[in-house]
C-alpha cells in the first residue's frame, strides 16, 4: 500500500500514468492469483477441467440398475453401496487380483430396506439407513421412517447385530439419509422436514464420549438445502448435494466457506447425488444419471431388439456410479 501511496503522488503526469497501468496491472494478476486460490482454487483446481468422469467397476459395481452411495474400507481392499429399485439392499465387492469381484449382499442386510452404507475412517463401524423394526417391536413389519443403524466390525466380512443410533439422531417424525462420520466421530446426515426445517437439509451431531449429541442445523450461504454430506476424516471439508449439483465446502476458522460448485466436468446438468472421496484422498466417486459423453444413439430408426439392448445397457438413465480424479488440498 505504501508502494501505491508514492505512485498515486508521483509528480509528472506522464509518468504517473505510466506507473498507474503498471500497478493497476501487477493489482490485477496477484487478485488473480489469489481469487484462483481461494475460488477457483477449491472449484476448477480441485477437479482438473481436462479430465472426464468414468464409469466405476462397469458390469460389477455399476450395471443396467441403479447404484448409489459408495464407501470404501480404509485400505481400499472392499467397497459398498446401495442397490436396487423396490428394496433397497447393501452389497458389497472384494478387491480380488486387481479386479473387483462379484459382489454379495452385506450380512445385515437383503430383508429391509436398507441404503447408505459409510464405513468410519477406522474401518471398525459401519453406519447405514434401515426402515426395519426396533427392538421389542413386531419384527413382521418395517418402521414407518428410516433411521441410522450400525453395525460393528467382528471379522473380514463379518459384522455385528445392527444397533439403532441412539433418539436425539433418530426421530420418529422423520427420516436419516446419507451418515458420514468423522475421525474424532462427528456424525454428518441429512432429513426432510425436520423439527421444523422445511425442506431437505443437512445435520450434524457431536460424539459425546458415549452418546451423540443433539444434532445442529448445517447452513450454507446462497443455498436453501443440502443433503448427502460426506465428511473429510479430518473434518476439514465437506463434499455435499444442493439441487443436482455438488458442492464442497472447507471448514475455517471454526465456520464453513461458502460453499464452492465441483465444476461443470461434474455438474453437467444431470442429477448427481452420493458423493464419496476414496480413503487415499485421489477420487471423486459418486452417482449420476449421466449419459451425456458415455452414450449416443446412432443416426436410425431402433428395432425393438436395439430397444431391448439399449434398456439394459449401462447408460439407460439408471444411475451409475462414477469416478473421476479429486485434488483437496492438504
């Protein structure tokens, strides 16, 4: 500011002027640079405008039906998500010689409904939604809402009875989607309409050393919902969905930026939901109906059998879980 000061009083007008584009100029590219930090860096910087979303484990963890809400155990070696149209089930797939195997129906679950697997950074608890009866209820008939359940780690794939999460998360007057959980246990999840928040919105609620907490409000500033938020281990950002659209958002100085668009090699316009960062911090999964730049019709009238193929092709709207590179800055 001083260099600006003598510039601004420089005595002969030529040179003033001179020196007034050349500062002007030198202002222009440093609040450049710092806007492409603090803006674009957390946009464009994060996810690289040349590369292109594919499709994860094609014909295994993504196929002609409908798949969502992907977490991985923290060495990468399982990965879970959600599937399927009337009953949602959670399977999971093992990383068996460099190929993801078959996948198997998780053992709690294949009876409810039950979506939005999240392994804790731990790996030793997973938190999931169930619609299935409480404990010392009729076991013939699902709860009207869906809540956060979990189930703890007792083996390789083996896992303990569910447990439901205790009631100042789980209410009777509403349904939990989409838990994530922090490192120190922070839990992160989000509901429609409830205790008085019209809308869909996001939560989070303290792990009290026994107990959660009463969840809090997560607000965003320019938006009115959210929902599916996933949390950084380290709970240095959060990765979420407002209307069809991803957003992160970093957590500074005890409050969350504004919340940043993940660029229009993510947001094209189709509807994305479930984000999830793999455990090395590197990719970007989550699920889309995208078929733009993965599937085209050719030029001619279709045949009923073309009609037949098309519909059970991976690009026939259902939504596919896709991955594409991420760069968070440390």
């Amino acid at each position: 500011m001083r260099n600006a000061n003598l510039i601004m009083h420089a005595s002969q007008p030529v040179m003033r002027h001179s020196l007034k584009r050349i500062f002007h100029t030198l202002f222009m590219w440093v609040a450049g640079c710092c806007s492409y930090g603090m803006a674009t860096g957390q946009t464009t910087a994060i996810i690289d405008t040349n590369a292109s979303p594919v499709v994860f484990a094609p014909g295994v963890m993504s196929t002609p039906y409908t798949e969502w809400a992907t977490s991985f155990t923290p060495d990468g070696q399982r990965v879970f998500c959600s599937r399927g149209a009337i009953y949602w089930t959670i399977v999971f797939s093992s990383m068996e010689n460099g190929k993801w195997a078959k996948p198997k129906v998780a053992s709690f679950s294949g009876r409810w409904t039950d979506t939005d697997p999240f392994v804790s950074p731990d790996g030793k608890r997973l938190f999931f939604i169930s619609n299935r009866p409480l404990e010392g209820a009729s076991q013939d008939k699902p709860q009207k809402n869906s809540h956060i359940w979990y189930v703890d780690r007792q083996g390789v794939d083996e896992w303990s009875a569910p447990h439901h999460l205790d009631s100042l998360v789980n209410l009777d007057t509403s349904s939990n989607y989409a838990p994530s959980v922090s490192l120190t246990g922070t839990l992160y999840f989000c509901s429609r309409d409830r205790e008085g928040n019209s809308g869909m919105n996001s939560y989070f609620a303290q792990w009290l050393g026994d107990h959660y907490g009463k969840p809090s409000l997560l607000t965003f500033k320019g938006l009115s919902e959210s929902q599916d938020p996933f949390i950084a281990p380290d709970g240095r950002y959060l990765i979420f969905v407002s209307g069809n659209d991803l957003y992160i958002s970093f957590h500074q100085k005890g409050a969350w930026s504004e919340p940043q668009k993940l660029g229009p090699t993510v947001n094209n316009g189709d509807s994305n939901f479930s984000p999830c960062v793999s455990p090395d911090g590197k990719t970007l999964y989550y699920s889309s109906s995208r078929v733009q730049g993965f599937y085209k019709r050719d030029a001619h009238i279709f045949s009923y059998d073309e009609l037949i193929k098309e519909n059970e092709s991976l690009f026939n709207g259902q939504p596919n879980i896709l991955m594409i590179p991420i760069h968070l800055p440390s």
